[in-house]
C-alpha cells in the first residue's frame, strides 16, 4: 500500500505502481510462466527473457514487462511470471509485491 499512498484514483495508482517497478527491476532477467492468460501467448512452464518494463500506456490497467518473442518484443503480464534462478533482491521483492497485490483482488 506504501507505493499508492498518495494516489488519487486508478490513473494515479497505475503510474504509482509503474514507476515503483521501473525502479526496482533489474532487467534483463529470466522468468517463468506460472498462468496461462487468453491476453498472452506464453504457455505454463515456458521461460522467457524479460527486457523491463513495457511502455506506460500499456499498463493503465495491468503492469506488463516487454520479453524477447521469437525475434521481436511482446508485451506481457507481470502477474503471469515467476523470477527464475538468482536475482537481485529488488527485482524479487517487487516481483512478489505486484503478485501480493494481484492476488488480493486489488485492480486501478
């Protein structure tokens, strides 16, 4: 709750949420897809490279991270991947809190 403290609405919310994981990931890193989502093609089981975070406008809603797709870059759901191997304390505890706030229910 301390990353929305002083947000005003959904808007204000979402962008707390980008900044704080923008700040926090240390990308490049490796993930794994724990939840199959219809808005993603990546299946459960399967590792990805994930690049950082993608462009704001396309977490006004959801946080999504950019991963290397078959040469290109997509767009995907954080809530949908789990860290792989060692990673930097940050980016596992703001991995683990956007998990925590998912799966309370919380929305923007």
């Amino acid at each position: 709750m301390e990353i929305i403290v002083d947000a005003n609405g959904p808007e204000e919310q979402a962008m707390g949420w980008y900044y704080y994981l923008e700040g926090e990931l240390r990308a490049p890193f490796l993930a794994r897809c724990s939840r199959k989502r219809s808005t993603s093609p990546l299946k459960i089981g399967q590792n990805v490279e994930v690049l950082g975070m993608a462009d704001e406008s396309e977490c006004e809603r959801e946080m999504f991270v950019t991963i290397r797709w078959k040469k290109e870059r997509l767009a995907v759901p954080l809530a949908q991947l789990d860290p792989v191997g060692e990673l930097d304390e940050s980016t596992c505890q703001a991995i683990e809190d956007w998990h925590y706030w998912v799966g309370r229910g919380y929305e923007f």
